[in-house]
C-alpha cells in the first residue's frame, strides 16, 4: 500500500477515526477480559472476596488476575495492590464486592482510569430501600458519564465455561457448552448449576444479572447474538427492565438463535386497574405474554422445559404446523399424549387413506387404524422403524411422536438403534419417550445421541412439541407479508388538536360523541350519532328515523349504563321525551345532576351479528396495549380476549384475533355467513395507528364493535385522555418502535419528477421485487460486491428482512413515484454494541445521477444525528466512484488501510 495513502499509518488522524470503538465491543471486557482487578479481594474464609479471587485462579483464563486490598501484601498467595490506580497496568475488568457505600468511588476510579468494565457483586443497593436507590444512581451516573458497562449489582457474577472465566462465587464451574443461560436470581443460577453438573448440561455463557443496573436483557441478548459459543439463549425473569431495548434485540436474534424464558411472578396482579372494560381486563403478565409472542420469544411454564424446549430446537426442525402423529405400542400412553397434546392447543394429524392403506399391509389386523397408531405389545424393532417410515411420510402430519413401553417381549435398546436413520425425518420433529427405568436407559442414550429428543413420559413430549409449533408460528408471523393497510388519511394533526383543546379545558373524559368523531377521523365506521341538550332537540334529532337509541351525554360519567343512561328501542317522539326527563332524574337523583350535558341520540341498530370490543390501555412496562375480543356487557365476565401491541399490520392483526374463542365464530358457524375478517384487520390496523399516533390519549373502549357478514359498526365509544399535566416527555414509550412519518418528505429529481422519500413498511415487499427487477448488473455489483442472482434478490426470505425494519435498530428510506413504484432504497443501520451506523444505497438505473442518492444520504445522516450516532459508514467498492464522490461531498472521509480489502474503501463521517 502506498504509505502516503489516508489511513496508512498510526500518526495520521484518519487511521484513529478508521479504528475508533471498533477493536473489541464493549461486553467483550465483561465476558472475555485480558486482566482483571477483585476489588474486596480477602482471605477471610467463606468470604465473597475470597470465592471469587480463588474462582479466577483456579479455572485460567488466559489473564493477569490482580486483588485489590490495602490492608495486605498479597492474598491467596497473589501480591495484593492497595487501589486501581496503583496497579501496573490499565485492566479490562473490575469485580467488585466491597460494602455497597464503597461501591460509587470504585466506579469513580474506574471511569477515571479508563476501565471499562465492572461487575459489582456486592448487596446492599435498592432492595434495602431509598439509600440503596440513592447509591445506585449516583454509581449509574458516573458509569453512564464514562462508558464503563456494569453488571449488577447484587449478583453472582459471570462465568464463560468454554474460555475457563469463573467470575462468581459459586461452588463450582459450569461445564462448557453452547446454551447461554441469564437469571435475575442468583440462588437460582447456583442450583441450576449444580444440577447441570449431575447431568452433563454444559454452557458457553451463565450470568447472574442481578438488579440490572446498567446491562440489561437487550445487551445482552445484543451479545450472545454474534457470540459463537452460544446457540440457544435461556433466560430466568423476574423484570423486564428496558422493555424496548428487550423486544428490539430479541425480535433480530430470535430467528437465528431460540430465545427461551421462564418469568416468574405470573399471577401477580398489574398496579390499580383503569376504570375502563380494557383496563380491567388487562394485566401485566399478559401483556408481557403478547410481547414475547410479538418478538419471537417462546414463554415455558417451568426449569425442566427451558432445558427441554433448548435441546429440543437444538436437535430437531420447527414443526411447519399443530398436527402431531403418536405411534405407540402401548394404548394408554397414546391416550395421554393425546390428551396433552388437545388440552395445549395441538391436534391430532388426519392419516390420509394412502397412509392407513399402507400401514395395512404389514401391521397386524387389531392395530389402532388411527392416529394414535397403536402397533401393539409385540411390536419389534422393525416394525416400529416401517411404522416410523410410512407415517413420516404423511403429507397431513407436522411431527411425530414415538412412544415405547418395555412389555416382555419389546425390545428398548434395539429399537432406538433402528430409529436412528428417522432423527432427520423430511423436516418434521421427532420425539420419543421410552418409558421405564433402567430397561430403557440404554435405548435413551442412543436416541439422545442420535437427535432425537426423549422424555420419560408421552404427556412431557406432548406438551414439548405444543411448545414447538407455537414458537414455529410465532416466529412465522414475524415476517409474514402483510396486505397494505388502508391509509387514515391526514387524521393525524386534526385529532391531536381535538384532543389537546379538551386537556386544555381540565377535561379527560371525551363525551361518546367527541370519541365517535376520533374513531371516525381513523376510518373506523361509527353509528350515526346526534348531539341535544334539549327535549325538543332530542326528538329534532330522532328524526333520522324510528327506532331510535338515546343515551346520557356527560363529559364526566364514564360508564352510561351504570347510572341508567342508555334507553333503546324508542318507537315515537314521547319515547324520546320520556327517556331524556328519565336519565336526568336518575342523575339528579344521585346527586350528580351537574353531569348531565344532554343526550345523544342514534339509530337503533338491530345487533343481527356479533358484538366484539376493540380498546386499549396503558401498561406500566410496556405502554399502550391492544385489546381485541367479545364484548357487550358481559365483557369482563366471558374474558375472551387477547393483547397486543401497536402498531399493527394486517398479518398481526389477524394472528391477534385468532387466539380468543370468538374469531372461529367470525370466520362462519352453522350455515351462517363469515364477517369480513379482511376489513376487520383493516379496522384493527387503523385502531393501532390511532393508539400510536395520539400519545395524549390514555384509554379507548369500542364497545361494542358491531360484526355481521354486511358492516362493522362501533356502537359505543369511550376515550380517556391523560391530564393536561402530563408532559410529551412524561408519556409512556411503545414498546415498539412507530413507523417514524417525521422522515416522510418530497424531493424533485433534477428531471423535475417529483417522488416521495419515507421510511420502508412490511407492505412494501412486492414493490422491492419489481424494483430489483430494474436494476442493471452493474448496478447490482456495485452495491454488493459482486453479482447477486435476481432470484436471490427477490426471494421472500431476504425481503422480508428488508422491508421489516425494527425503527429503533435500522431505517430504510425508499423513493416511491406518484405510480407506487420503487426507484430507490437507502438504509441506515446501527452497529451492534457500538455509536456507529452504517449506510447502503441502492438507486435504480433509470434514475441515477439525478441527485437522488446525494439526498438519501443526507437523509440518513440527519437520522443518525437524531439516534445520537458518533459516526456513520460504509463499505465501499474502490471502483464506485459515484458513491465515493457523493459521500466526500457531504462531509465523508474516504479511507484505505491493510485491514481492508485492496478492492474496497470506507466512507467515515464523525458527527
């Protein structure tokens, strides 16, 4: 390389802004640290500073390992160092376990010194009360001011079996392995470890994570993505912490890596409940139930089962649905499978005639000629491996499971030799229990090690695999195409005036008319609604025709049927008199007489199809959620519901519907007509750009939402907004990023053509296709480095992951022209465990050097300034001179160094 070349030496500025942040991620020093300083560090037995010095010395690691204790010349035989600062050299990591009022001046040294890493075991901080929450922020702000990474405090530690790092004080050292396993209990971890011992389980990563100061799940999660040691990720959860940074790092990994978890504290019941139908069905355990299924995440219920579910996925395929085939030599078994299986949402798979046909021909005439297929007592190896055989073939069956008993004549060991060619079995699951003790123990052991999972009983399978196809579908529905939701209009602005004119009139109660007009500006059908504050107005009004609805109009009164404010089914005009004299007697009755503010008056809709609740509420963890269910007045009684989280997109919208009861009724029972799912995913996809967009709105109840085969129609509204002292920056975050409309902005090419820059949706994956298709080879190569097939280009798998942007983690800006077509695509993606992001832009042939590139970047530059990004950058062809000239013209340093392919450059822009 020509040593006058930017980046080709140390001294020139460019190799450290090349190189900045970008040798070692900063976890790295917490789980993989070259030196390490015990600070507490004691030979006092059954000390804390003790076990952990005596950890790190006894399972090498590789580093310089230094006790930090000035009252003595060495510990364990270690020269022992009086602080930080006298120590030789600068090291990766501090352990800490000195008294928690110490604790804020270690990290001060730390982040004086530079180290980058701390790990505080010591106890005595926010599970003591307000001085231990004092002591915590002040550590936080410290560690946060210098980039130094904690973890803790009150925790056991980290361990890295495979590297030799023991950084706890537990009794013993994990086995090495390929599960990462995270618990917010310590006490758990030690018993966990204990039992992983016994049982040969081994790890490549055991974290106690403690309170979660600092590092929480999503970095963590962020960490195990890229580690190689780690192919499942096993998590114990007592709080979520950050739930945003949670679901984001858990909806990119899961994918790749099964994220397993079992929280504790189920039935705990959420803070006071709103006074709304949502807000009373809600609870957080639920919602935090929707968020795992949102992301990916599979939820068990106990310890055996996060092991279960991880070897499992690590052994065997996802099952491509819910219907499992059980063949079984003993009927009872069978029965029990099936009995888990139904009860957990599974199926039994419909053998198909070809399948019994052949299973015909060589079982004995009393065989099941069913699913269970019972083969009976007698059955030996051989025929277990053509039963095996025939029924994996099974176009109707999304796994299978093989259940053997030891009657006298079965044979355990032998037949798990001959199932040993079925562990890979045209990608469906199969699983195994061999139920016995000792007699089968060697039978185990060879389906074990040939990857076929075994359980010591058919109900433990059973439920394994309902597990399976859950997470299956879960994970499915991530990247579904969805359909282009219809658009709301430029509601928006308009509604938040609506809504902010009555927070500034002390009001937090919008009427049943001023709600009807919100769902209305969202294109969600409401009854026509008339307001009167008079008698004569009233039936003025029942002139839209007989008969009519009237109910109380209050700005105060949150639930109308309560205080006997809804009459139906008026026929005349002195029906109408009557029912408005009636309810403001009844108000005035009960002393609230001030609340009466007129009726409404509506048609009588006649309720020939079925009534549903569509609402939302605020979840302390997680924000506003989605509600979708039964409804009517029996709402809270039925409790056929489920949560979700905004926003929505027509495939999340359905997936929510179709787990309560109500949604097979939807679809068409008993000769009567279906109601229009698509429209109500439409309806769905518009409630959740409401509850996304209008932040000050706290609660919204439809109920109920009329569904017949001909309309949707919302009968009844009712919207809580959060008081006028509630700030923007005081309201409860999404838990998932909104689409970001502040990046939707015109731009006019230099032809004159005006197109539309805004962020990329699911919806757009059609487009991305036809956009790929008009894309030369050259283009094609430059952006990629080489040629990409179009097929590849434009398979689903691939973009799917493109149009699916998790807002908070990448952006992608694309140009859309007036027709609806793609001229191009700029994306912007941060780098994991770093304040870079970096940039990739595609532009279609027909519209290069129309200055379109030069304004996505500026776009994403701006973007990176509002993620708070230190640098942005980008891999470049050393042959794309049009890139390479655009990004110098906006600020970019173009840089070489030996590190990087001669063929490529960087483009590095510091903010």
């Amino acid at each position: 390389m020509d040593p006058r070349a930017p980046g080709s030496s140390k001294t020139d500025p460019s190799y450290n802004v090349l190189h900045q942040q970008r040798t070692r991620l900063p976890l790295d020093v917490l789980f993989a640290p070259r030196s390490v300083a015990v600070v507490g560090a004691t030979e006092r037995p059954g000390s804390v500073g003790r076990t952990v010095l005596w950890n790190l010395i006894s399972n090498p690691f590789g580093g310089t390992v230094y006790p930090i204790n000035p009252k003595r010349p060495n510990v364990l035989g270690i020269r022992a160092w009086p602080s930080l600062g006298a120590l030789p050299e600068r090291v990766d990591l501090a352990i800490v376990v000195t008294p928690a009022q110490a604790v804020p001046g270690v990290i001060e040294e730390c982040a004086a010194l530079g180290i980058r890493g701390a790990i505080i075991l010591s106890a005595g901080f926010k599970e003591i009360g307000a001085e231990g929450e004092r002591l915590e922020r002040e550590i936080l702000r410290i560690a946060q001011a210098a980039q130094v990474r904690i973890i803790g405090p009150n925790c056991l530690g980290v361990m890295r079996p495979p590297g030799g790092f023991n950084a706890t004080f537990a009794g013993a050292m994990a086995r090495p392995g390929n599960v990462a396993f995270i618990s917010q209990s310590g006490a758990l971890l030690t018993s966990i470890l204990d039992w992983s011992l016994r049982e040969a389980v081994g790890f490549g990563a055991f974290v106690s994570v403690g309170s979660m100061l600092d590092v929480g799940w999503g970095d963590l999660i962020d960490f195990l993505a890229d580690d190689a040691m780690t192919r499942s990720i096993l998590l114990y959860m007592e709080s979520i912490g950050d739930a945003r940074a949670f679901l984001s790092a858990a909806r990119e990994v899961a994918l790749t890596k099964p994220i397993i978890v079992i929280k504790a504290g189920r039935t705990a019941q959420a803070a006071q409940a709103a006074a709304s139908h949502t807000g009373a069905l809600t609870g957080s355990d639920e919602v935090l139930s929707a968020a795992f299924r949102r992301t990916g995440v599979l939820r068990v219920d106990s310890i055996a089962d996060l092991f279960y579910m991880a070897e499992t996925l690590a052994r065997q395929p996802r099952p491509a649905g819910r219907r499992l085939t059980v063949l079984t030599n003993a009927g009872g078994p069978g029965v029990l499978a099936t009995d888990a299986l139904v009860s957990g949402g599974g199926e039994l798979a419909t053998l198909s005639p070809s399948t019994l046909e052949a299973l015909d021909g060589f079982l004995p005439p009393p065989w099941s000629h069913g699913n269970p297929v019972d083969i009976l007592g007698d059955a030996d190896p051989e025929r277990f491996a053509k039963a095996l055989e025939v029924t994996g073939k099974d176009e109707g069956s999304d796994g299978l499971l093989v259940i053997l008993t030891p009657q006298d004549m079965t044979a355990p060991t032998q037949t798990a030799d001959r199932l040993k060619p079925y562990a890979k079995l045209h990608g469906k699951p199969v699983l195994a229990s061999w139920m016995g003790g000792s007699e089968v123990a060697a039978g185990e052991r060879i389906l074990n090690d040939a990857g076929i999972p075994t359980f010591g009983y058919p109900d433990t399978a059973a439920r394994i695999f309902n597990y399976m196809w859950r997470y299956a579908y879960n994970l499915e529905g991530l990247y579904e195409t969805p359909a282009l939701a219809q658009a709301a209009g430029s509601a928006r602005d308009e509604v938040r005036r609506w809504v902010e004119a009555a927070r500034v009139e002390g009001r937090t109660l919008l009427s049943e008319y001023e709600s009807k007009k919100l769902l209305a500006a969202y294109g969600i059908p409401t009854v026509e609604t008339r307001l009167a504050v008079t008698e004569d107005a009233a039936v003025a009004a029942a002139a839209l025709g007989y008969p009519v609805v009237v109910k109380l109009h209050s700005l105060t009164v949150t639930h109308k049927s309560d205080v006997g404010g809804v009459r139906l089914n008026l026929p005349d005009a002195e029906a109408v008199r009557g029912a408005f004299r009636d309810i403001r007697t009844r108000l005035e009755a009960t002393g609230q007489g001030s609340a009466f503010d007129g009726v409404t008056v509506q048609p009588m809709v006649r309720l020939d199809g079925y009534e549903l609740i569509v609402g939302s509420s605020v979840d302390a963890q997680f924000g506003p959620v989605l509600l979708f269910g039964a409804g009517g007045t029996l709402v809270e009684v039925f409790k056929d519901r489920a949560l979700g989280l905004p926003p929505l997109t027509t495939t999340l919208a359905r997936r929510l519907m179709e787990q309560t009861r109500i949604y097979e009724a939807l679809k068409g029972v008993r000769g009567r007509p279906p109601v229009d799912l698509k429209a109500l995913e439409q309806l769905m996809v518009r409630f959740s750009q409401l509850v996304a967009e209008q932040r000050f709105v706290k609660e919204v109840d439809i109920n109920p939402l009329l569904a017949s085969p001909e309309r949707l129609l919302a009968l009844d509204a009712r919207v809580v907004l959060h008081p006028a002292s509630v700030t923007e920056a005081e309201l409860p975050r999404l838990a998932i990023e909104p689409y970001p409309n502040q990046y939707v902005a015109p731009f006019r090419l230099r032809s004159g053509e005006e197109v539309l820059l805004r962020p990329i949706r699911p919806e757009d994956e059609p487009k991305m296709a036809e956009f790929h298709r008009t894309l030369s080879e050259q283009t094609v190569f430059l952006r990629y480095a080489g040629l990409m097939q179009l097929s590849t280009r434009v398979a689903h798998a691939r973009l799917s992951r493109i149009c699916f942007n998790d807002y908070s983690r990448e952006l992608a800006l694309v140009a859309e022209r007036k027709d609806g077509a793609l001229l191009g695509v700029g994306r912007l993606t941060r780098l994991r465990g770093t304040r870079d992001a970096e940039f990739a832009i595609l532009i279609s042939d027909s519209v290069q050097r129309q200055g379109l590139g030069a304004e996505m970047l500026k776009r994403l530059v701006d973007i990176g300034r509002d993620w708070g990004m230190e640098r942005i950058v980008a891999d470049i062809l050393a042959g794309n001179r049009a890139m390479q000239t655009i990004s110098r013209k906006l600020g970019f340093a173009i840089l070489q160094h030996e590190e990087l392919s001669p063929d490529m450059v960087k483009a590095v822009k510091v903010l």
